[in-house]
C-alpha cells in the first residue's frame, strides 16, 4: 500500500499522475461503480484504490487489496456534531484525545477511510465503530488537516507528496 498526496488538482488527473508513478500505467483507464459507488478499474482488478480530498489537498490510496482512505480540512462546526457523529466509544475517545477539532478529524477519518475500505459508505455504517480485526489503520496529520487510511495491509509511516514537497 502507499498513499500519494498533492495540493488539490482535478481529480482524474491526479489519479491517472498516481498510476503513471506507482504502476508506469498511462492513459487513466476506463473507471467503473459499484453498486454502492465504490470506484474501480474492470480492466484491472490487481490494482485497488481509494481517493480523497478537501479544500487544499488531495490524497489517493493505492493497493492490491481493498483500501479506504480520507482527508478533511479541520475547520469548526456545529458543537453537537462530535456527539452526534460519533458512536459512544469514539465519543469517549475523542475526549481522551482533548475533546477539540483535531481530535474529531483524527477519529473523523478513521471511520470514514473504514467506510470507503467497505464501499459501503458512511450511509450503511454513521452508527459503527470502525472493525479492528484484520485491518490495519494509518492516521496523518499536518497543519490545519487530519487523513487516515484503512486497509487489509500495514500503511505507510508516510504519504507520498507529489509536486514538491508535504503539506
């Protein structure tokens, strides 16, 4: 598994930029849905991915295996949110880690790179906990963002940073 990153760019390009360095494939291939509307190559079902944005940055999982991942722009928001948002054991985290916005991005993430890892989607799991077993979970942070990856492979201590330099 391995995570590239880049200040935000059009999406597709950026996934086709992601394939062309990871696997020297060029042009994007043809994209399909799954029922939930998980992203995917038909053509090539070896490669597994799962990509994110938000205001500033974009990110894209790659592997041979399902992989989720998410980034969001820490940014406040309604004070119920965390409460509602989380379930009562991330709650109770979420105010071990300090009970503020970076705290709620960190756990954020995490549930919602689980999601994608799924392809169900935050629809089918809002009031889950993230599954521990057989997965493996990444979290990164910079300044004024928060990511997390989930998949069936250890992730990598870093991201990637196209275009210069992290973020």
């Amino acid at each position: 598994m391995k995570i590239y990153g880049s200040a935000k760019c059009p999406t597709l390009d950026f996934l086709a930029r992601v394939l062309k360095t990871e696997y020297g494939i060029s042009p994007l291939p043809e994209l399909a849905r799954t029922d939930l509307g998980k992203p995917f190559f038909p053509a090539l079902p070896h490669i597994q991915f799962s990509i994110s944005h938000s205001k500033s940055i974009i990110l894209c999982a790659v592997s041979a295996k399902p992989v989720g991942v998410d980034i969001e722009d820490i940014r406040p928001r309604r004070e119920s949110l965390p409460q509602y948002a989380l379930t009562e054991g991330e709650f109770s985290r979420y105010q071990s880690l300090g009970g503020d916005w970076p705290a709620f991005y960190t756990l954020w993430t995490r549930k919602e790179a689980w999601c994608k890892y799924t392809g169900q989607g935050l629809g089918h799991s809002w009031d889950r906990t993230p599954q521990e077993a057989g997965l493996f979970y990444g979290e990164y942070a910079g300044e004024g963002w928060r990511a997390a990856v989930c998949g069936e492979e250890i992730p990598p201590a870093e991201i990637i940073w196209l275009e210069g330099g992290s973020l």
